[in-house]
C-alpha cells in the first residue's frame, strides 16, 4: 500500500495551523526514505526546520522562503520537470511486454539502468510558492505538470497548506492530486 500511494499518486494536505499537516508531510516523506529507490526533495517554506530530520537523506533541501531558497526550489524543480520528460521518452522506447502500460511499475523503478527511481518532492506551505510575486506562475506550471504526468512516470509531489483554496493552492494542481 504505501509503494503504491506514493509512488504512483500526488497528494495534498490541508487544514488549519496547529493540526498536524507537518507532521503527516514529515511521516509520508520519511515513508518514502525507507525505499532505498527513493529520491527526496524536500522543502519546508515555514522555514522552522521541521523536516530537518529528512536533510541527511534527501536529494534536495531547503528550510526557509528567502530569495535565495525560491530561487533553489525553482532551479530544482526546473530540473525535475526535465528528468519527467527523460522518463516519458525512456517509457515510450521500453518494449510493450515490458511495460505494456506505459507506467513505471516496481519493477521498472527498481531496474537501476531506466533511472525510473521514485521521485517523492514534499513541500510545506505551498502557498509561499504560489503566492510568490515573481515566481508563482512558474511555480504553478511545473507543479501542474508534475501533479498530472508526474505519477506515471514515478515522480510523485506532495504539498501541504493552511486552508487549501484557489490562491494557496491553484486549481489545477488540486483538482489532479488524487490523495
């Protein structure tokens, strides 16, 4: 169950402060550590350093919204929507018998060589990057495309905000997160 959640499906956490959104990001994230396969990204805009405990292990982190930690998040994630459209063009080239879905499967992501690892990007207070007056359109672009491709190709984002609406998180990115 959990490989399956979250290796193959977005997700959003929202609620109101104080009621544990940080601590169910935290728990999923370090989850998806436990899989030797799994690359973290792993971003706390709070910048308290809750997820601190995921640095050691993570691919990418950063805790704070600071100029120089949008423009970190923004570099990688530029990055991540680059290795989404490696893996569609790895997907497309494998043989039907072997991926007669055009999925990543378990098997697939734990064949080293397709470099079809699970991707697992956890973000805290999201709306920081959607509400960002420079950077927010491209913030919501390249989340909406790894929110709705992003799964089958084992690339999987979780966001948490405060009260999810329209402004801290953009309608296409929630109406496509399937947890």
């Amino acid at each position: 169950w959990v490989e399956v959640t979250l290796m193959y499906i977005a997700g959003v956490i929202g609620a109101i402060p104080r009621m544990g959104k940080t601590f169910l990001l935290r728990l999923l994230l370090l989850i998806a550590g436990l899989d030797v396969r799994a690359e973290l990204h792993v971003y706390d805009l709070k910048g308290t350093g809750d997820l601190s405990p995921l640095a050691p292990v993570a691919h990418a982190y950063r805790a704070g919204d600071e100029d120089e930690d949008i423009a970190y998040a923004l570099a990688d994630l530029r990055a991540l929507r680059t290795e989404l459209r490696r893996r569609t063009k790895v997907i497309r080239n494998l043989p039907k018998d072997r991926c007669p879905e055009n999925k990543v499967t378990s098997e697939l992501a734990s064949d080293k060589a397709l470099g079809l690892h699970p991707i697992v990007i956890g973000v805290d207070e999201c709306q920081v990057w959607f509400e960002h007056p420079k950077h927010g359109a491209e913030f919501e672009e390249i989340c909406t495309d790894l929110v709705k491709r992003g799964p089958a190709v084992g690339i999987v984002l979780i966001l948490a905000t405060q009260r999810p609406d329209a402004k801290s998180l953009p309608k296409p990115i929630s109406a496509n997160a399937g947890m």
